[in-house]
C-alpha cells in the first residue's frame, strides 16, 4: 500500500485539534498526537515544525473553516446567531481561541494579519448594520456575546439557571446584537481636553 501524506497530514491535524482543544500548546503532547494520528512524530515534525507550528496550523484551518462556515452578513444578529450555532457544533474552536488568548496573551498571535483582515470583513458587514457608532465595537461585542455565553457555561447556570439552555440563549443574542446595532453610539470624550 503506498504511504498517503495528505491522508497522514489530515489525521495529525485532526489529532492535534483534539489534543490542543484539550491542554492548549503547553500541556498537549506530540507523542499523543502521533499515536491518535497513526504516525510517528517525526511525520509531524517534517509537515509542521515544532509544537507551535502544528498549533498554528490547525489555528489556522478552523479559522478558515469558520470563515467559510460562516461568512459576514448585513444582519449582524443573525451572523451572531449562525456564530453561536457554529461554536455549538465545533466546540473545539471556541477552546482552541480560548487556549491561545491564555498562551499568548497580549502577544501576536499566529497569522495575525491574515486574521485582521478577515475580521475587518466583518467589520464592514457589521457598519451595514449599524445606524450610528464604531462597528469595530459593535462586532467585538457580538463576538463577546456569542463567546462569553458557550465558554462560561458554570456562570450562565449560576446567573440564568440550570433549566435555562442554549437554545433559549440563542435567540437572546441574536436580539442583543441587533438591540446594540440599532443603539445611538455613546458620546465620546476627548481624552486630550
């Protein structure tokens, strides 16, 4: 049988989402990697470099995934809501962004200016969907909004309730993001005066 590398590169890629959903960059490891891959490291090394590397690497691809899945709209809050129900069927992004932001922190992050430009995309959807304001601060909320709300889920049964459930939420974002979008933006001052 002869030696596929774009079914061996998949199936690393694959693991390591799992494994980098799981313990972030620190704590995943290669050797688990490779044994849920059926490979061997040395394969993950010669496709993807170091453990940073893979992580980036599969960064990268959900975050083409999710872009593709879930393109920008007009209508921001039924863009939060396909977000929200993009998140609910592939958790792993959601932890992998989380992991990344524990990591890095303030630092750049893998592809930043590819990513910056893909969320400036959405930038301009979310000013077609604005009547007044920054829609740089409209879409970071919407993106707070959808993301808070998976990631924590320990505060929403503590705040809402253990009988209040995801699906009840979505629609609650999706008119909080519309309810911001319609809102006249906050005066803003002058730091200089």
């Amino acid at each position: 049988m002869a030696y596929d590398s774009a079914a061996t590169r998949e199936r690393i890629l694959a693991a390591a989402t799992t494994e980098f959903a799981a313990y972030g960059v620190a704590g995943a490891r290669v050797d688990r990697i490779a044994a849920t891959a059926q490979a061997n490291k040395r394969a993950i090394y010669d496709y993807f470099g170091d453990k940073k590397a893979l992580f980036a690497a599969v960064l990268e691809r959900l975050m083409g995934e999710l872009a593709q899945d879930v393109p920008p709209s007009g209508d921001l809050g039924e863009y939060a809501g396909r977000l929200f129900d993009h998140h609910r069927a592939h958790p792993e992004a959601l932890r992998l962004l989380l992991w990344e932001a524990l990591e890095l922190g303030d630092d750049p992050v893998p592809d930043e200016e590819n990513r910056t430009r893909h969320y400036f995309e959405k930038v301009a959807a979310a000013e077609s969907a604005m009547t007044d304001g920054d829609p740089r601060d409209l879409l970071f909320f919407a993106l707070g909004l959808v993301g808070w709300t998976l990631a924590m889920p320990q505060l929403r049964r503590m705040i809402l309730g253990a009988d209040r459930g995801l699906d009840e939420l979505r629609p609650a974002i999706t008119a909080a993001v519309e309810t911001l979008a319609a809102a006249p933006a906050p005066a803003r001052t002058d730091p200089a005066v």
